[in-house]
C-alpha cells in the first residue's frame, strides 16, 4: 500500500487563509495499482497539480472522507479489479457524495468501463490506454463541467 501527497505546502490545508481556487485543490487519485499511482501522481505534478491518493482504494476513499476536503477532481482508476463491475459501482456511489467531479479511467470492455459510462459524462471516462494529454485535458475539463454545473445552480 503507498500513499501519496506531493506538496509539501498544502496551501489547501484547512489553516490556509482564505478559500482556494478550484485551480488549487489537489487532485484525489483512487487506484488499486501502484504503477498506476506514480504514473499518475508523476504526470499531474508535471502539470502543476498537487496530488492525494493511495494505491489502496479503501485509504483513497477514508482520504476523501475524512479530510473534509473539497478536491479539484477526483480520479478513479482502476486497473487489477478492472473487471469486477460491482467493486467500480461501489466506489463510484461513495465517491459521488462528495462535491468534486468524478473522472474514471478504465479499460474498453471491463466491467469498470460499463459502470462509468452508465454513471458518468462520456467526457469524464477516459479509456485506457490514453494519451497523457488526453488525461490531462479531461481532468482539466472535469473541474470546468463541475463550476458550470454549480454556477447554474445559483442563477
């Protein structure tokens, strides 16, 4: 199991003055492979994103729980239960109760794949594999979807 965090600073942290920018809010990586994490957490911190997350699905969840955190996207990916179509459907539930847009990358075919495009926006599954600037752009765009959606809300 490995946990990551890669800011050392946390200017999202709940003694942080002010609120953050959505642009701030570290990303939340829920997988269940360790390559997959690093990758990940790799390609996001290139790209300026601070990065949560955990190898381990129930840690990466207890994360989102329990920091009562507001995260910019949360990922879920997963790769060695790919195909177990309830384990994807009961992460997803948990993970749609928090406030943050929910970006799923799987694999054509698997179980996961079908959860995601039953649940999600077909703009928010990312099939693997993929290219890095397509992961990037859709967590990117996710974030965007989601301020929309919440300033439609408020009109």
């Amino acid at each position: 199991m490995h946990l990551v965090a890669n800011e050392p600073s946390r200017s999202w942290a709940k003694d942080a003055v002010g609120a953050p920018s959505p642009s701030a809010l570290p990303v939340l990586l829920v997988t269940d492979s360790t390559d997959a994490l690093g990758a990940m957490t790799q390609l996001l911190s290139d790209e300026g994103l601070e990065v949560a997350g955990s190898d381990d699905p129930t840690l990466a969840v207890s994360i989102m729980r329990n920091s009562g955190m507001t995260f910019h996207t949360v990922i879920l990916c997963l790769e060695d239960s790919a195909s177990d179509e309830e384990h994807a459907e009961a992460l997803l539930n948990i993970l749609e109760q928090g406030d943050s847009p929910v970006v799923m990358m799987v694999r054509p075919g698997s179980g996961a794949c079908k959860v995601a495009l039953s649940r999600l926006p077909t703009a928010n599954v990312i099939r693997m594999p993929a290219s890095e600037a397509d992961v990037v752009d859709t967590v990117m765009r996710a974030q965007g979807r989601a301020q929309r959606r919440v300033s439609g809300r408020k009109a």
